[in-house]
C-alpha cells in the first residue's frame, strides 16, 4: 500500500500498541504486543516503553498494562462535544432496539426546542426537525423539564403560560397541571397521552448534568394505535432510562469539574 509523502507510519505503530489491549487483553507480554500489532520484539518494546514514560502505560518488567491516563484520549475528544453531539449515539442504539422514534429537547422561554431526533416514521401532521418549537405543557419532554424548575420558576411559569387545549385530552388547567407535573417529579418520567397531537403517545425522562440539574429531556413516542400507555411504560420505560443513564455518563465527562 502507497503512503502519502506525511504518513508517519511511527504513529500508526503507537496507536497500535495501544489498541493491542482491551477487555480481554488487559496485561500483554512483549511478545504479545509484537505479535499483535505485526511488530519486531525490540520495536514493540520501544513503543511500550515510551508508553510508559509516557504514563499511558505500566509494566511489572514481564507483563504490560494501560493505565487509566489513557482516557484522556478519549476525554480531549468527549471534553469539546455538546448535548446533541453526546446524545446522538445513544439515540440511534435507542432507536435501533425499539423501533420507534426518539427526539431530545431543551427548554427555551415556555417551549421545548428539539435538538436531536432520530425518526422510524413519520407519526406526526407536523414535520419535526431540528429547532421545532412545542409548547412544554403538552409534551413528554416539556413535563420532565418543567418538573425539574425549582418552586419559584415553576410558579412563574404556571401564572404566565397560557394552556390551550391542543386535543380534547390536554390538561388546560394550572392546578391540574400542577398536580402533573408533582406525578412526574416523583416517579422521574412522564408519559403524554394524546395532549399534542390526536393519535400520538411519547415518553419522556430528564437528562441530568453533573450538577443534577435537568440539562435536556430524551422521549420516545409511538402512534397510539401502537401501544396502550401501559404497554410504552412496560416495554419503553426501561430502555429510555438505560439511555438517559448512558448519555448522562458521557456528558460527565464531557464536562469535567471546573
């Protein structure tokens, strides 16, 4: 194979005695790594060595290990991504295993803003896309986020917002709202019936940050002909909260103590 003229084919040798280790290979002789990474026993003993002068890697004189400094790697990559960046991945393992949609959203003002979405189908008479705006009364997401507002916030909102009945099914009252949003407070998600939309039913749990506060919110929403809200709590409740927990890590790391 041809290199181009800047190819520093040393590099490509390094990364390849770093990726020689993995969950079934945590500690290599050196004959391992030379074997592995198609290198001579004194070439791979020179990579491992400056490894571990490096910190990246320790070695007891017989047996090589990485050392948990290796993840700044991975960091320096995590440390410059945003929320939607963090969350895509596990949106689309989400999507994979459940066969439905998936959006994430944040609160803007007295509406969530969507600003990731991952769609099977489309379910909805609106197009959603990136920066579609709902009112956060009607919506799964909307609720676990405005649940999450600290009393006076919430107050605040639930004096100015206006509640209009999207459906027949929309809760348009404060003081019924209230009580809603207590509900999902409580058991941590909240599932929308057919308040937004006739025909649409979603799912929704906080996507908390490092200081617990509720950075987005992570749905998955179903054609009601689908599924009963029983059945979205049974089958997508759990899988929704492996996501959130995923995304929750990842955005710890991406965003470290300061």
């Amino acid at each position: 194979m041809t290199r181009e003229p800047y190819y520093v084919q040393s590099l490509e040798r390094g990364l390849a005695v770093i990726r020689a280790f993995d969950a079934e290979h945590r500690e290599l002789t050196l004959s391992d790594v030379a074997r592995q990474c198609g290198l001579t026993r004194a070439a791979a003993r020179r990579f491992l060595l400056t490894l571990a002068d490096l910190g990246y890697v320790r070695t007891d004189g017989r047996l090589f290990s990485l050392t948990p400094r290796v993840l700044e790697l991975g960091y320096a990559f995590l440390g410059g991504l945003t929320l939607p960046e963090v969350a895509e991945p596990h949106m689309e393992r989400l999507v994979g295993e459940v066969r439905e949609s998936s959006s994430l959203s944040v609160l803007d003002g007295d509406d969530i803003v969507y600003v990731s979405r991952v769609p099977t189908s489309r379910i909805m008479r609106v197009a959603i896309n990136v920066g579609t705006r709902f009112p956060a009364y009607a919506t799964s997401m909307g609720r676990v986020l405005l649940a999450a507002l600290p009393g006076a916030e919430l107050d605040g909102y639930l004096a100015r917002v206006e509640l209009e009945p999207l459906t027949d099914r929309t809760i348009s009252s404060p003081e019924a709202l209230r009580a809603e949003l207590d509900r999902v407070r409580e058991s941590g998600h909240a599932v929308v019936d057919q308040e937004l939309e006739e025909g649409l039913r979603a799912i929704a749990a906080p996507i908390r940050d490092r200081a617990g506060n509720a950075a987005g919110a992570l749905n998955i929403s179903v054609h009601a002909a689908r599924a009963t809200v029983e059945t979205i709590r049974e089958r997508l409740l759990p899988p929704l909260l492996a996501a959130t927990a995923a995304i929750e890590a990842d955005l710890r790391i991406a965003t470290p103590h300061r």
